[in-house]
C-alpha cells in the first residue's frame, strides 16, 4: 500500500507547524521583553530567575549596562525569529506562492528579506556569543549561549547566503518567465 500527499496537504501540515513555531517564537521573546522590564523597573531579584530559569544575578550585580546588553540581543534574535516565521505565515496565508508560476516579484521579495533576516540573525547571534565570552573572561558567571537561544550565529549567516542565492537565481527565473510571456 503507497501513500501519496500531495502538495496542498504538505502545504496544510507546513501552515500548521509555521503558526506553532511562530506562536512559541512571540511567547519567547515576549517573556525575555517581559522580563528584563520587570527585573529593571519592578524588581532585581528577578534576574536570578530570568526567562527559562537563566541566571543573571552575577551579571545584573556586576553592571546593569551588560545585563541590559546581553538581554537585549537575546530578545532582538528572537524577535528576528519571530518575524522570520510570520513572512512564512504571511507569504502562505496570502495564496502569494503559487506552484504554477513560482517565479514572481513577491516570491523574490520574501526570499530577500528571508536572507536578510537571516543575516541579523546571524549578526546578533554572533555579537552576542563574543559579548558573552568577554563577559565570561571577566570573571562573571555567564550561563551557556545554548540557554540563552544565541548559539548557531554562522549558520544563520551560511543560510542568509544560501537565500540570496536563491533569490538571484529567482531573478533569473523571473526574466525568462517575463521573456516567455512576451513572444506567446
């Protein structure tokens, strides 16, 4: 017995995981935003049990600059991811990708903000993982990048080039479409 799913139910499970993952991406940068407002302007001690049980208390009794520092890249990665995944969401939501004719002007576009996204990501992931470090040569007890969701910085670089290769090659694709349509 063979199972085939088409592409429209593909599609289905793909829309479903996109809204998941983007709603778990919002509640995560919402509760980092959530909490470094509350440690700063409501309570201290809320550093030492920041968003996912993190530890910032060393950092927070160190200098407010860094923890406001480390704690805003965090949030500012994960809002990129948020965003990443609402384009997602919007590009399948919208019908805007159509399998009959893929290479269009708006695929283009979301392929391009996709890669440059990415690259933010990776700018950030990787300013946050030096920042860290330097933080952790002074002595200061850091908790992982992995804890703090800032880890992975040259893939989200690598996957940025990877998009604007696609995207260039969707240029491509889009002039010759564009050039068929003008001798039919």
């Amino acid at each position: 017995m063979e199972i085939k799913i088409s592409s429209k139910q593909m599609l289905m499970v793909l829309r479903i995981l996109c809204w998941i993952i983007f709603i778990g991406l919002c509640i995560e940068a919402g509760g980092i935003l959530f909490n470094l407002f509350y440690t700063l302007l409501y309570n201290p001690i809320g550093a030492g049990f920041f968003w996912n049980q993190i530890d910032f208390s060393s950092l927070y009794q160190f200098d407010k600059g860094h923890f406001i520092v480390v704690t805003s890249i965090m949030s500012i990665v994960s809002i990129l991811k948020a965003l990443m995944f609402y384009l997602i969401i919007r590009i399948i939501e919208n019908k805007e990708l159509s399998i009959t004719s893929p290479f269009n002007h708006s695929v283009r576009k979301f392929i391009l903000l996709e890669a440059f996204i990415s690259f933010g990501i990776g700018f950030f992931s990787n300013y946050g993982l030096n920042y860290t470090e330097w933080l952790a040569n002074q002595n200061i007890k850091m908790p992982t990048i992995h804890l703090l969701k800032i880890a992975g910085g040259d893939v989200w670089l690598f996957m940025g080039v990877i998009l604007f290769v696609i995207a260039f090659i969707f240029k491509r694709g889009i002039e010759l479409q564009e050039e068929l349509d003008l001798t039919v």
